[in-house]
C-alpha cells in the first residue's frame, strides 16, 4: 500500500545524494560514521545505514533516522529533515503507530512547502493520505490524495500520477465504492505499464483482488493475488508480500480449501514477525481463527483469537478489537456456549458503538476546522477585493480629473452597469424566494422529524421500562417464595414475549439510527431466497402462540442478488406484521414471482383484518410513525416498516401493499435477480 520509502529512495538517486550504487556493508559505514569529523558526511552514512536496516530492523532503523533527523536539525539542513520526517512516518506505519507517522508527515510537508520542492509535496500530500485512510478517516484520506494528484499533474511526474490514482482507487474501496474503485486502480495499472512501474503494478494487481474478493468472485481474485504475488516477490517488496499472502488465504478459506487458507495465513504470519508488524500478526491470527473454527477445531480456533485479541488491545486496535469480539461471539454459539456467545456479542456491539461515536467526534472537527478555515479564506479574499476596488476607484477618479472628453462615455456605461444591477437584484430576489420556500419545507420536514423523536423516546421510556421492571417482579416473588410452578411459568412466558418485543423494537431503533447517519452500506451478494424464507418461518413457527399457519412457496434455485441482512430484516418485519394483524388460527404466505428478466416480486400475503385506504397510505410516511394495535393487543413503534421501505429502495426496489378491510394484506417488494452469466 505504501510507496514512501520506495519513492524515498528514488529522490536521494534523482539528487545525487547517494555517492554510489552499492552500499557498504553495515560495519564499513559505522566504522566509516565513527572516524570522520564532518558532521555532512555523517548525516549521509545515516540515512546509508537506515537503507541498509530498512524492514529488517525497523526499531533500529527508526532510531538511526531519529538521530539524522536531530543531526538535519543542527545543520539546519531543511531538505534531509524533510527526508528524515518521511523515513520515521514510513516506519512508524509499518509498526502501526499512525498518528505518530501523521505528525511527520504534516512536518514534512510543512518543510517541502517552505522550499518550494514540488516533488516533495505531491509525496508529503500522499502520505497524510495513507496516514488518515490507516486512521479510517477516508474523507481526509481521499482530499489529500486528490491533492497530490493535482500537484504530481502540475510537475508532469507520471510515477506519482500512478500512485496517487491508485490510492484514490484504494480509498473509494474501502468506503465500499468498489465500480469506481476499480476503475480508479486499473488506470493507474495502465500507467504504471508505460512506465515499467512493477511495484505499482504488484501493489494495484493486490487490491483488484481484494475487489473480486468483496465481489465473491474467488477463483478470479486468486488468478490477480498469484500474479501479484510472483511480481512481489521477485521485486522483494517486503510491506505487501504479507498483505498478498493474507488475501489469498482469504479466498481459499470462501473456497473451502482450508489447508491451503491456513498454509497462506501462516506464510503470512512468518513475514508480519519479521517486520515486528503488530497489526499483521493479529490480523493474521484472526485470520486463522476464523478457518480453525470453520473446520471445526474450536479449541485451536479459540487460542488463536484470544491471541489476536490480547496483541490487538495491546496497541489500542479498536477495529481489529472488534472484530475479534464478533469472531468469539460466532465461535461459542457454534460451541453452544451461549452465555459465553452473549458475553462477547455485547463487548463487541459496545466497543463498534464506541468506536463509532470516536469516529463522528473526529470527523466533526475535521469539517469544523475545515469550516473555520474556508471562512477566514473568505474573509481574506473580500479583504483583497474590496482593496482591488478601491484602487480601481481612484483610477477612475484621477481619469475622470485628467480627461473630461469622456464624461459621456462613463455615463452610458454607468447606465448599463445600474441595468446589469438591477437585473441581477431581481435573480437575487428570486433566488431568496425560492430558497425561503426551500426553508419552510424543511422546516416542515424538521417538525414531522422532531415529533417523530418525541415519540422515539415515549416508545423507548415505556416499552424497555415496562419488561424490565415486570422482570424484577417476578424476581422478588421468587425472592419471597410466593410463586409456585405453574404460576412462573406463565408468567416467564408472558415475559419472554414482552422481552421479544422490547429485542425486535431495539434492533429496529439501532437500525433506524444507522440508516439516518448514513452508516449502513449495501454488500449485494447472491443468496439462496428459499433458505432465507425457511429460516425465517421456522423463527416464527417456534415463537408463535396465535396457532397461524406458515406457508412457504417460494421454489428452489430461486436466487437474488441483495444484503443478505438488509433482505433478512426485510421479511423478518414483514412476516412479523402480517402475524400481529391475523387472527388465531389464520395463515401467513410467502411467494415469488417473476417481474422481468431481472426483477423478483416477493409477496408476503395473510388472511387478517386488513386495512382501509387512509390506513395504507400512513405507512410508509418517512415523517409520521404510524401504528394500530394487533389482533391480540399486540403493540407496535411503526418503525419496521419504514425501515422495510429504506432498504428495499437503498437495494433498487420498490415495496407497496395491496390490502381490503377484513379480507386480509399482501406486501410486495422488487428484488433484484442474480445475474446468469
């Protein structure tokens, strides 16, 4: 992923700062550094020696570079500090310490600003690029490469126009944009064949690979990761080697070659040791524990995630931390520990909630200062003009003293200037008409919004407090002895559907938030839509207590292309919906039909009490939530279907009901169909 040491390099041999093309041996240069009195010559034996450590001793390589970054500070030597900054970021990475490599970064670009070293900037611009897409700050990440794309445009540098494409194509990738990501790296690949740019080449052909990876095409991502691979390795591009390896274990594991997935992890892992990566080791020992457990050998597969957990805490690795909960979680339900299961679930969906908040704190900073910013820009700019004007102004002053032939010149020109004004104050007038209307809908939407919040927290007051507080009842009854048998049990089974209830309003609310901030991204695959409705009827028919009949007619080899958890949620509410509004003894349908070629109507039919036209018409109201009381009693927030709506249209669908008061309601919704190539 990082070329920085790579491009480096290449600026001290462009500069002539490198005496010749093979370096001494280690001891040569110490012996070399220790005997001359010239402090110059021993900032250059430095930066030989950190070349000579490089990846294989980072921590040696990064205290050499701090000691020639103090000695650039002594000499006053701007453009080796500049240099040196560089070095320390790029190991710093490698260690995974990124705000470290940030503060570096933004000093060596402070620097190469100074000096008007153009080369130096567009490599500064890319490297605050990678340091913020390594702190998962992918808007910053994206500004600062689109920056150093301009500028390597503007020095006709086409090795730096290859790699800053590329890193947008990278960070388009991982804000789940995997069509223009695409297009992004294969025309840097395009570049980088002009230019004989091989490492460029090894670097795009990994993460094409990756791309057919999320895309779930794996035979074709371990056609990409091999060749990749074979080029790295005879380049000996030491950062990416591991990062190949792990991908190809990847894919083997979706393959169901777990040998294969677990000869590569470990290859991997080799590598990651070798570099005093903290950040590979445990990705890769997640990575193993992730196949150990889908081959069955659960205690290994625990070992190896608890191993991951423990490196991943120790140097604050938030996202891998939670992966590892989420992993430990899957991995003690398939053991049948559910206790354990629930345990690690919860620290799992505390810490991404966590993290998640972290992560809108930063970036509202980010736009705060970004914001402050582009004001004081303003300001200066109005500043200059009215300055510009000014002097225009006494231009004219001294002209119209000097000249009075052209009175009448200027006065047909102030005519027309006053004309021009006057027709521009009637597009501003009309522009401030349209934009008050634009005000009054929207504050007519924050209304409905705001009504819509005070209801949220009505809901969440009383239907979370309302479980909990009949939970610690029967609590202090069992306390006291004052319940026999029959009487917990019916009560237990009272309270298990008010707990049910109060678990479903919950997911809907957590889903709901995640769709309101924007953080729900679609992951199409394709998927089997008879096992998905199976999985879901079964649910029902195990929790259900109004003896309704589940029909499944969905045919075999009836495949989709959707988010399988959008599309679970999806019928999951719609099913429960039909069951709340369907009598004792009544019957709930599934079905699917084609539409077209390349579209499935999904049908979700019950025989209920149906619902009239101004019933139908509140439902799927983005603004109002809007609910009625089942057929026995059952209570409802309106949320579930609104969130039924966001989904199938955010999967490029429509959804509708077709319903008649007591002769019962049919959902419909498009799905898209999986491509037959």
């Amino acid at each position: 992923m990082r070329k920085r040491l790579y491009i480096f390099f290449l600026l001290f041999a462009c500069f002539g700062l490198l005496k010749a093309q093979n370096q001494a041996k280690i001891d040569s240069l110490t012996r070399a550094y220790n005997e001359t009195q010239s402090d110059s010559l021993r900032l250059e034996i430095l930066f030989y020696l950190v070349n000579e450590y490089n990846y294989d001793d980072v921590d040696t390589a990064i205290h050499l570079a701090t000691r020639a970054r103090n000695l650039a500070v002594e000499l006053q030597d701007s453009l080796y500090l500049a240099f040196a900054d560089e070095m320390l970021a790029g190991y710093h990475t490698v260690q995974s310490n990124y705000k470290e490599a940030l503060k570096y970064d933004l000093e060596a670009l402070r620097l190469y600003k100074q000096m008007n070293y153009g080369a130096g900037v567009t490599l500064a611009l890319n490297s605050i690029g990678e340091d913020y897409y390594d702190l998962d700050l992918f808007s910053d990440a994206y500004d600062y490469y689109q920056q150093s794309l301009k500028k390597a445009q503007e020095i006709n540098d086409k090795l730096y126009i290859a790699i800053a494409t590329y890193n947008i194509g990278r960070v388009l990738k991982s804000m789940g944009q995997l069509e223009k990501a695409r297009e992004y790296i294969e025309n840097s690949m395009k570049l980088s064949s002009v230019i004989d740019d091989h490492e460029g080449l090894a670097y795009s052909g990994h993460d094409i690979g990756e791309i057919l990876i999320l895309e779930g095409h794996y035979e074709k991502a371990l056609t990409e990761l091999h060749k990749a691979l074979e080029l790295s390795t005879k380049l000996e591009t030491t950062v990416l080697i591991p990062q190949i390896l792990n991908k190809i274990a990847i894919a083997y594991e979706n393959l169901g070659e777990f040998e294969k997935s677990l000869d590569y992890h470990n290859r991997a892992l080799e590598r990651y040791e070798e570099l005093n990566n903290k950040s590979g080791i445990a990705e890769t020992q997640l990575g193993l524990g992730i196949a150990r457990m889908k081959m069955g050998e659960y205690d290994l597969a625990n070992e190896l995630l608890d191993t991951s957990l423990k490196i991943s805490k120790g140097m604050n690795n938030n996202e891998l931390i939670i992966k590892a909960y989420e992993e430990m979680s899957i991995l003690y339900e398939r053991k049948g520990e559910y206790q354990q299961s629930l345990k690690y679930y919860k620290m799992f969906k505390a810490m991404e909630d966590s993290v998640f908040s972290e992560k809108q704190k930063e970036q509202f900073a980010q736009i705060q200062i970004k914001y402050e910013t582009a004001n004081k820009d303003m300001e200066i700019a109005l500043l200059n003009q009215k300055e510009e004007q000014q002097k225009t102004q006494l231009k004219n002053e001294e002209f119209f003293r000097n000249i009075l032939v052209v009175i009448l010149a200027f006065t047909a020109v102030l005519l027309i200037t006053l004309y021009r004004s006057s027709v521009r104050r009637k597009k501003i007038n009309n522009l401030l008409v349209i934009h008050q209307k634009e005000m009054e809908e929207q504050s007519r939407e924050l209304a409905g919004l705001l009504e819509m919040k005070d209801k949220f927290f009505s809901i969440v007051s009383h239907d979370v407090r309302s479980p909990i507080h009949a939970l610690v009842g029967i609590l202090d009854m069992l306390d006291e002895g004052s319940l026999n048998q029959e009487e917990l049990r019916q009560l237990t089974k009272s309270l298990k559907v008010r707990l049910d209830n109060t678990r479903k309003l919950l997911d809907n609310l957590l889903d709901w938030a995640l769709v309101q901030m924007n953080e729900i991204t679609i992951q199409e695959e394709p998927l089997e839509l008879k096992d998905l409705v199976t999985e879901n009827l079964n649910f029902f028919r195990e929790i259900n207590d109004k003896n309704i009949e589940f029909i499944d007619l969905v045919e075999k080899d009836t495949s989709v292309l959707a988010d399988r958890n959008m599309l679970d949620l999806i019928i999951r509410n719609l099913v429960a919906n039909s069951i709340k509004f369907t009598r004792e003894g009544g019957f709930v349908e599934i079905s699917a039909e084609d539409k077209d070629n390349d579209t499935l109507i999904i049908k979700i039919r019950d025989n209920g009490i149906g619902m009239s036209e101004e019933q139908k018409s509140q439902l799927f109201n983005t603004t109002v939530l809007y609910t009625t009381k089942g057929t026995a009693n059952e209570k409802g927030t309106g949320l579930g279907l609104k969130l039924c709506k966001e989904f199938v249209e955010r999967m490029g669908g429509k959804i509708w009901v077709e319903s008649k008061e007591g002769e019962g309601s049919t959902f419909k919704f498009t799905i898209k169909k999986e491509p037959i190539f």
